[in-house]
C-alpha cells in the first residue's frame, strides 16, 4: 500500500495533468457533491426506489471524494497523514469520548 502523503502527491501532480480545477471553493463545491453521491449509494440500502445496493459504487464515491478532500487540502500545503496524526491519533486521544452503542 502506497504511503498517504505519497499518494496526496499524486493526486496533485494528476490532477494537474488532467487540467482539473484548483480554486478552493470550487473543490469544495465539488466535493460537497461527491458528499450527496455517496448519501445516495447508501439511501439504496434500505430505499426499495432504487437499484441494490453495491459496494463497488461507494468504494468509487468514497474514492471521489478523497480525491477532492486531498486536492483541498494540498491547496493550503496540508500534509493529510501529518494532519491526522495530530488531530486524531493525538490530540483527539486527550478528549473524553462517549460510546455511540
């Protein structure tokens, strides 16, 4: 498996390539988007409207909107593995957390 900070480096030099957008607020509209699209996939879990569900789509919706979440973040210089790290793994450690269950 590739490294994250390996892979938010492609992802800007592909996107580049591929004369996608880069201004801030049009990735997050777009990634706003790619939010409702995996909402989608998973209305057809319960919804009899729709297909079945399938994985394979929301593995693509997912990778979608990482893709955008990464190119907004690389737009500010943000190291997403860095990022995490920080707020997740550490400073989130310090929290006091409720189950969800």
């Amino acid at each position: 498996m590739k490294d994250l900070t390996d892979i938010q480096r492609r992802i800007v030099e592909v996107r580049k390539q591929r004369g996608f957008v880069t201004d801030p607020t049009k990735i997050q509209v777009l990634l706003t988007e790619e939010i409702g699209e995996i909402s989608s996939e998973l209305k057809r879990l319960w919804s009899k409207s729709y297909d079945e569900f399938n994985a394979d789509r929301l593995a693509e919706e997912i990778a979608d909107a990482f893709v955008l979440l990464s190119a907004l973040a690389s737009t500010f210089d943000i190291d997403l593995a860095q990022a995490v790290e920080s707020k997740f793994f550490s400073k989130d450690s310090r929290r006091s957390w409720k189950s969800a269950e």
